[in-house]
C-alpha cells in the first residue's frame, strides 16, 4: 500500500495547496481556514454542514480553531525542502502564511512575493536578485555595503567605500560582471587543456581495464590447465599405482604356489608322524609283553624295514624366487620419470633436444663445438668462409626453428664475459650497424655482462638484476601466444622477463658471444 508523503498530509483537499492558516474540524480533518469557510458559506442555505473529506455531517456551523502545530510544520517543511521549481526562500512579510518568495531585495535584506513585490520599492538602491537567505555573503562586512566591484589585486570582491576610503583605494578594479567574464573565459581555456588530458586518462583508464581482463584471461587459461594437468597427475599416479600393486600380488601369487603345496606336504607328514608317535607311545605304557611283542604295525618302524633312514627322508623344497623388489622399485621409477616428462611437456611444451647451433652462419671471432652445442669467444679470429648468409659479428641461430607450439631450451653461461641468448627471425641482418641480437626489430635477447642481466629488442634494453655466480638459463617460447620468458635456474628459480609479441615468422635460437673467453652451452 502506498504511503502517503507528508506534503500531501499538510495539503487542503479543497484547493490542493498546502495549509494557509489550517484549522480543524470536529472529524479531525485540516483544511485552509478561507477554503472551508467559503466551502461551508454555500452549504448555508441546505440547513447541514458536511466534511468535504470524510463527509461528516453537523446540524449546525462547528467553530474552527486554529491548528497552529500545523502551520509551523508546513511553513517549517517548505523551507527545508521546497517544492519543485521553488528556492525554499519565504516572503518575509506573509506572516500568517509562508508564501515562496519570487525576488530578494539586497538593500532591505528580505524576500518578497510576487504580492509584496508589487508594492515594493523601485529605486537604483533596492536591487532585486533571485530569492535567497544568505544576504550577509552579498555585503562588504567592513562598510555593510553591496559588493559591486572586484580587485584583481587582492583578488577580492570589494563595496564602493573599499574603493574610495578603504584597504582597496588606488587599486584598479573592475565591475563583477566582467571580472566574472574574464574568470570564465580562463575557465574555459583549462577546459580545453583539461578536456583532452581527461580523455587520454579515460584512454588508459580503458587500455588498462583491458590489460586487467586480459590478465584475468589468461589466469583463467592457465588455473584451468593446471587443474587439467593435476587432474592427470592424479589420474596417471592411480594407474601406476594400480599397476604395481597388480605386479607385486602377481609375484606374490607366482611365489606363494609351490611353498603351499610343499607346506601342505609336509602338513600329510607332520600328521603321518604324529600318529605313528601316539602309537609306539601307546605300546611302550602297555604293561602286558605278549602285547608288545605281538603287535605287528610296529615292526615296519624297527630294524629290518630301514626305519632308521626312511623316517628322517626330508621332502626336498623347491626353488622358489624371492620377491622382485628392484624390478618393482624400477617400475615407479619409470612411470614417475614418464609422469614427471609429462608435465614437464605440459608446462614448458616441448624440449629442444635436437637444437644445433649453425656453423655456416656463425661468424669470425665464434667457434662452435664439434657436436654443435657451445659457442664460444676466440682471440685468435677463426676465419669462416665468406658467405652471404654468415654473420660479421659473433653470433650466429640455430639449424631448426620453432614456427608453432611451445618449446623450451637450457643453456649455461661462462660467468665472466659478455653473452647473450633469445631468439631472431631468418632473415635479421647479417652484419652493419643493428645487427646484433635484441638491437633491431627481428629478434628478441637476454644479455649477461658479468654479474648483471638485460632485455633488449628492437634497440631498447632494460636492466634487469643480477646474476648468480654461474649463469644457468631456461628460455621458454609460446609462439602461438607471443611470449619468450627467460628464468634463472637458481636457488629459487628466477623469472627474469618475458617478451609479449606477435610473432609472424619461424624463430630460431640465437647466441652471441663477447670478448673475454666468454661461452655458451645448450645443454637441454
């Protein structure tokens, strides 16, 4: 049910105003004292009077009191919270009833209706402003005059006498309205300034908003591998685990058959023996020798049968393999090296076991070993043959290249000396000026000076931290998704950086060797 707002409370029905000098009926309901009695004029003649609310009838003309309870709380609710369209300033001289006022007059500080104004002044002293109360911000508090004037000086709105005897006088001063318009026309001119650095903000504000949901895609990407790849850890561990318990009840089965059945053997002879016991026991307690001599069993155990032998012939037991606790523990072995591959391939994809450093593009001052895995710095200037596919600095990329998937690769450093390692597209220049690795925009490096590492690509380097004694990198590529990271293979692991990238040719490995018998080795 709707709930009645408490203007419509202080309204009279009959005019759908609010209360002007409300007073009450016998029923209790509130009208204007004017509305009810003109109402009840033209009800003179039928001999009632009824509520024009409720309809109650009186036989004869109630009197009206006065509800001034409420006629303060209609005057007091229509100045702090005027009707819409209204200033919620009051006609100062409308003393029975508040009446919104429609100017304010500066020299006689008060408000006036539309009624009042009328009759109001119209001399050049009375000026007329929109309705309001704050009077006193309008008049210089020093003289009690009218600010009409502003002092750029002093920065300050200033009266007539400020200017003629006051703090102000010789100042040069200007009238409101225009000093008004020139501050606007300031305002106006950081606008323009504001108004385009407000939409480069809303532009980072947005590339930024899209990084963070990026960001939260590729988290979502990576928390659902990850779950996928423990999901067929724990699938995998449960199978290699099913499967040596089903290898280990197999042995156990395979070893416990013959020692059953020799158990179950030597079970027949225990009971055989026993028996044959409970009756030489018997015949040697019997009291009687005819007896004993004359039993007959017996003589099978004595003398002549060979009971002597035959009783203490064992039964030979088989030879029966121990438990194969090595084959077992090779097993687990084997399957967790293969579970931990697995994921090795699923994290870091795949391993560059086949990557071969490039002898005929590697140039003077780079020897690469004999099986194609190091690369280091030589003094003495190996002189390669002059092709135009071999480099004029000590570089040089390696036979295969990655054009898809994710793959990754180790290589260790020397720890004195300058090196580097990344990755460059075939066609990277092969000698001049930005030719090196990361000094141009076909390819991608991490370069290690001694103890310090840094990123470099298309002729920007960064860098990054320092570098443990011996340098150990991993890099890894994800070609389809941009990304080359770089880690240190310490104590924790490092990551190092990561290129983002849209990568648009194959890439191959790539190595530079400085001075200073620096090398590199790929050794996974």
């Amino acid at each position: 049910m709707a709930t009645a707002e408490p203007r419509d409370e202080l309204s009279c029905s009959i005019c759908r105003g609010k209360c002007a000098d409300p007073v009450t009926l016998p029923c209790g309901h509130n009208f204007c004292q004017g509305c009810i009695g003109a109402a009840w004029d033209s009800q003179g003649g039928s001999g009632a009077y009824s509520c024009p609310e409720c309809r109650a009838e009186y036989p004869e003309r109630p009197a009206l009191p006065r509800n001034r309870t409420l006629g303060n709380i209609a005057a007091r609710l229509l100045t702090i919270a005027p009707e819409p369209g209204e200033s919620g300033t009051l006609c100062t001289y409308c003393v029975h009833s508040p009446v919104p006022a429609a100017k304010s007059c500066l020299h006689c500080e008060a408000s006036l209706c539309d009624t009042h104004l009328l009759g109001h002044s119209q001399s050049e002293k009375h000026i007329l402003t929109a309705p309001t109360r704050s009077f006193g911000e309008r008049k210089c508090p020093q003289h009690d005059e009218l600010l009409t004037y502003y002092c750029p000086q002093d920065s300050a709105c200033v009266c007539a006498h400020c200017c003629q005897i006051g703090g102000h006088r010789g100042h040069r001063v200007e009238l409101l309205s225009e000093a008004s318009e020139k501050k606007k026309e300031t305002l106006r001119k950081v606008l323009e300034k504001l108004s385009p650095e407000r939409e480069e903000t809303e532009g980072q504000i947005q590339r930024l908003q899209e990084r963070r949901r990026e960001g939260a895609e590729v988290a979502a990407g990576e928390t659902e591998r990850v779950i996928a790849l423990f999901r067929g850890i724990r699938e995998e561990l449960e199978a290699l685990e099913k499967r040596l318990l089903s290898d280990i009840s197999r042995q156990k089965e395979k070893l416990s058959l013959p020692l059953t059945e020799l158990i179950q053997q030597l079970e027949i002879k225990r009971d055989e023996l026993s028996r044959k016991i409970r009756h030489i026991e018997g015949l040697c307690n019997m009291a009687a020798p005819l007896t004993v001599l004359q039993e007959r069993e017996s003589l099978a155990f004595c003398g002549a049968e060979g009971a002597d032998n035959g009783g203490r012939e064992g039964i030979k037991a088989p030879a029966v393999p121990d438990l194969d606790v090595g084959g077992i523990s090779e097993t687990l072995l084997t399957g967790l090296a293969g579970i931990v591959s697995g994921v090795r391939r699923g994290l870091l994809g795949q391993g560059a076991t086949d990557l071969f450093l490039d002898t005929s593009v590697a140039g003077n001052y780079l020897f690469v070993s004999g099986d194609g895995k190091a690369a280091s710095y030589s003094l003495s200037g190996k002189c390669h043959p002059q092709s135009p596919e071999r480099f004029l600095v000590p570089q040089t990329l390696s036979r295969g290249s990655f054009s898809s998937g994710r793959h990754h690769w180790e290589v260790e450093g020397s720890e004195f000396g300058i090196w580097m390692v990344g990755v460059a597209y075939p066609n990277i220049k092969r000698g001049g000026k930005h030719s090196c690795i990361g000094d141009n925009d076909k390819s991608w490096g991490l370069y290690r000076c001694y103890d310090t590492y840094a990123v470099m690509h298309d002729g920007k380097g960064t860098t990054l931290t320092q570098s443990s004694l011996r340098g150990r990198i991993r890099v890894l590529l994800d070609y389809e998704a941009g990304r080359l990271s770089f880690y240190e293979l310490s104590e924790p692991i490092r990551h190092l950086h990561t290129f983002s990238a849209s990568f648009t040719e194959p890439l191959h490995a790539a190595f530079w060797v400085g001075w200073d018998d620096a090398w590199v080795r790929v050794i996974a």
